[in-house]
C-alpha cells in the first residue's frame, strides 16, 4: 500500500520532468530531415551494393 502512495505522489511533483528535455519543434523538423535524408542514403547504398553483385557474380 505505500508503494502506492509513493507512485501517486510523483505525479504531482512539479519537477518531474527534466529542465533540459524541451525540444523545439525547429528542432525536431531538423532531425526529421536529418533522419529522412539518412534513410534516403541507405536506400542509395542498398540499391547499389545490389547493382554491383550483379557484376561480381558475374
């Protein structure tokens, strides 16, 4: 039972969440990018690796 009070009265800490966790939305816009461009590189990558075994088996 006072496990529960204990977790019930974390939810009313004010501090709770760590001041430096905010993130911008500039922010995320920017890792969205960063990560779409990163997918786009592999995509590339896989695509070519499977062109250039289809000259090595050859």
């Amino acid at each position: 039972m006072d496990i529960k009070k204990n977790m019930g009265s974390s939810n009313n800490n004010p501090n709770f969440f760590y001041k430096e966790m905010i993130i911008t939305k500039k922010s995320l816009n920017e890792n969205q990018l960063k990560l779409t461009y990163q997918k786009q590189l592999i995509s590339d990558l896989d695509y070519k690796h499977k062109e250039w075994s289809k000259f090595v088996g050859s």
